[in-house]
C-alpha cells in the first residue's frame, strides 16, 4: 500500500507541478486528495483576509461537486476562530486528525451535525491539513471527510494517511504559489504594457490607436485560428508572447522627435517661409509695375507665374505619391530665382526645400526616415533591458521585427524569409494593414479596406509578405467587430 500511495503521490506532485490552469489546480487538488485517502469528500479553503474562504466541495456519495466550474458556493467564509476545525488547523500550524466528529468535544461541529440531520449523512472522520508553501506561508486548508474502508464503510484516517495528505499538502501549496507568482508576473508585464501604452498616448493618440487596434485585430485572428481547423495554432504561452509584441513593438517611438513623427506635410513648417518668399516676390513685382520697370502684361504674366507656382507647391506638398512629371517641375522651380529688396538674387525655394518637395512618396527625408526607422532599434534596446520571464523570451525579438520583410528590404537588419519566424510574419500584416486603413493619422488619409487588402496581396506577389498568413488574415476578417 505504501508503495502505491507512493507511486501515486510521484505522479500527482508532477501533474500538479505542470498545471497551467488555476481553476483546474484547485479541483485537482481536492479530488487528488480524496483519492489518496481513499475519502469520502473534503473540502478545499483558500485563506484570504484571515477567514478561510470555501474554495472546492466534494461529496462523492451524494455526487456533489461546487466551486470553480461546478455549481458556485455560496457558504460564508469560516473566520479564524479556535472552535472551527479548519481554523485551528491554520492557527496552530498542525495536521488534525479527528476519528469521530459527533463524540468530539473539542471543536464546533455544529454545523456538520446539522447537515448530518437534514440530508441523513453521516460525518464521522475528518483529517484536516493547513497549507503551507515554501517560505512558510499558509494559503489555505485541506479538509477530508471519512476515510473509507476496502468495503466502503466510513472509518479513522490511518497515520500512513496522514503523511502522505502532508506531502500532497506541501506540493499542492507550492503550486498554487508558484501560479500566484505567475499570475503576478503576469500583472506586472501587464501594467508595464499599460504604462508604456499611457506614455505613447500622452504623444501621439494615434499611434497608441495603432497598438490598441493591432491588439483587437489580432486576438480576433487567433480566436479565428483556434476554429478554423487550421494546423496554425498559438499554445498560451506563445499567445500571450505574441500580443505582447504587438502591444510593445511601437515603444521606441517614445524617443523619436514629434516634428518627424508626426509630420504631416513635405515641407512641414518650412511651407510658411515659402508662402513668405512668394509674397515678397508678389510686392516687388508690383513695385516694378508702380515703377514702370514692366508694364501690365508682363505683370500679369509674372504673377500668374508665382501664383499657379506656389499653388503647385501646396499641392504636392500633400500629395501622396509624386510622379516624375511633378519632380521635374520641382527641378525647374529650383532653378528659378529673384532680386529682393536688398539687391541680392535669392531663389524661389531652397536647396532643403527642394529635397523635401523631391520626396516621392510620404512626407518624410531619407534623414527623417532615418530618425523613424530608428524605433524599432530602440524598441530592442528598452525590452532587451527587461527581465521577461522565460516563457516570454521572444517578445523583444519578435517586437524589434516588425518591419523585417521576407525578401530582406525590410530593416532594421534585412532579415530574409528564412529568419522570420511565422509570429513576426503575421505582427507585419497586422502593423501593415492598421497603417493603410487608420484614419487618425495627420500625415495622410485613411484607406478602405478593401484597398488595403489589395496592397497586401500585391506585397506578397513582391516577395515582402508571406502570402498563407496574408490570405489567412483576409479570410479571418479580423478587423471586422463580432456580430
């Protein structure tokens, strides 16, 4: 017997030892307990607060089971008194054994008289156990009801019993403490995450928009995944690991300047001086006129010169895309000057000017680009510096990789297919594709979806995205809200 007793307390010190889920833990840890006492029932007390809160129940014979995913218990919580069995057992730090509950005089078992009254059960043998982790703090309290004999007949918990639910107790109290630490660590990456989100937010409200939306769009996706029957699928752990890259993967835009970040034209603040240099232009071609330098059709025909000019500039200045045509004509304005009132030949738009008005698409220099790009390096440089639990290793090399593409054009090391792990692959669809469609963004207008799904399918025929996840994506309709 004891060798089995033995046998079975291996195997269930490893299974609890490997249990992810708490609610499970709990029951596991109560009908573990009744098996290896060979018991009747018991119950299960979780100590918050100083009063031990009724956590599991279980009556085999009368095939009752509350707490957790079983019918809720409603029982007051037993405060830590003497009289009360399970609150002595947690007072006094000390196994219990009570071989006949009716004849005993020593603790209050009014209440389990009672109920041996209403529904015709007969309590007769409890063996109550505190549990206590390994920094000797107490968590809870382990009660069983009647030992069973081979014929099942309610008798004494044996003292080969009593240590064998003492070593249960120890293991069980040690893994309930080793999830509590997970579930803080959990909470403290969580309200890191939460911290670093305020901290985007008191910048730019868009770009935490972004993260918040690539969050929602991505637990629809692996919701999706988890039914659609598709070989694809995200454990806990690597699930968690990936949301948590999607909401880090934008921190290190924290460092990048607001005047890049946020830019929303080509020329940005340098189009007041432009529109300046025009107006003085306007003036001193009035005064030529006044002057009688020219005469009215010239004048006319300088003015509308500047004029349709300057009204060229302010439309490619927003533009999305410039064509070649555009940058020619930008070549030729740059090469166009005046005399101001001074004397001295200045010209239409400055050589800065110039580069800016010359960025084919988007708004930002190749320097400001630069500065952009830069974000991602720093996001590498903030989570290399925080301490992620094991199971979240890859959440700093996933969130640093967002803007690697599958043919190497991506930065910022120009990784290829081969280094991109799947996880990464999809955090890029999704940060693609909030890009295109959001419609907060000052530096230019949102798209329709329909566009945007159209770019990425084109990026995936250019050899960038990775086309299954692309055509999972679209068939997830994640950004869409559930009906």
């Amino acid at each position: 017997m004891i060798s089995t007793h033995f046998q079975k307390l291996l195997d269930i010190c490893v299974a609890l030892s490997s249990e992810r889920d708490r609610e499970e833990l709990l029951s596991r840890i109560l009908d573990t307990a009744i098996d290896l006492a060979n018991s009747d029932g018991g119950t299960l007390y979780l100590l918050e607060d100083n009063q031990l809160h009724f956590c599991r129940m279980v009556t085999k014979s009368f095939s009752i089971r509350q707490g957790g995913h079983a019918a809720p218990i409603t029982l007051p919580p037993v405060p830590l008194r003497h009289s009360h069995v399970c609150a002595r057992a947690v007072l006094e730090r000390r196994l219990i054994n009570v071989p006949d509950v009716h004849s005993n005089e020593e603790f209050d078992f009014t209440g389990a008289r009672k109920y041996d009254a209403m529904t015709g059960y007969h309590t007769r043998s409890m063996l109550v156990v505190p549990l206590a982790n390994d920094r000797g703090e107490l968590i809870g309290v382990l009660q069983l009801i009647n030992a069973l004999t081979e014929n099942g007949d309610p008798t004494d918990f044996s003292v080969e019993v009593e240590a064998v639910i003492l070593a249960l107790a120890s293991q069980a109290a040690i893994s309930l403490t080793n999830m509590f630490y997970s579930e803080q660590i959990t909470q403290l990456l969580d309200s890191l995450v939460g911290a670093l989100s305020t901290a985007i937010d008191a910048r730019t409200p868009y770009n935490a928009n972004h993260t918040r939306n690539m969050v929602k769009y991505g637990t629809r996706f692996l919701d999706w995944l988890e039914t659609s029957g598709n070989n694809w699928q995200f454990d806990p752990d690597t699930r968690r690991s990936f949301l948590l890259s999607v909401w880090l993967h934008d921190v290190g835009k924290l460092v990048v300047p607001l005047e890049v970040m946020d830019k929303p034209t080509r020329l940005a603040d340098h189009l007041g001086e432009v529109e300046h240099r025009f107006s003085t232009m306007a003036l001193l071609t009035k005064i030529s006129l006044l002057q009688g330098e020219i005469d009215q059709a010239e004048y006319d025909r300088r003015i509308a010169e500047q004029e349709d000019t300057l009204r060229f500039i302010r439309e490619i200045n927003t533009a999305g895309f410039l064509p070649d045509d555009h940058l020619a004509r930008v070549e030729e304005i740059a090469k166009r000057s005046f005399i101001d009132q001074n004397g001295e030949m200045k010209p239409w738009i400055t050589e800065e000017e110039r580069k800016l008005l010359s960025i084919r698409k988007g708004t930002l220099s190749a320097e400001e680009r630069t500065i952009m790009e830069s974000h991602v390096e720093v996001t590498a440089r903030i989570l290399e510096q925080v301490s992620f639990p094991k199971q979240y290793w890859q959440v700093p090399k996933w969130a640093s990789a967002h803007h690697e593409l599958l043919n190497g054009r991506g930065y910022p090391q120009h990784l290829t297919a081969e280094s991109i792990p799947p996880e990464v692959r999809l955090l890029t669809v999704l940060d693609i594709f909030d890009a295109l469609t959001a419609f907060d963004r000052p530096y230019k207008p949102g798209m329709p979806t329909e566009k945007a799904l159209s770019i990425l399918q084109n990026m995936v025929q250019e050899g960038n995205l990775d086309e299954k996840i692309v055509n999972l994506f679209i068939e997830s309709k994640a950004w869409e809200e559930a009906k």
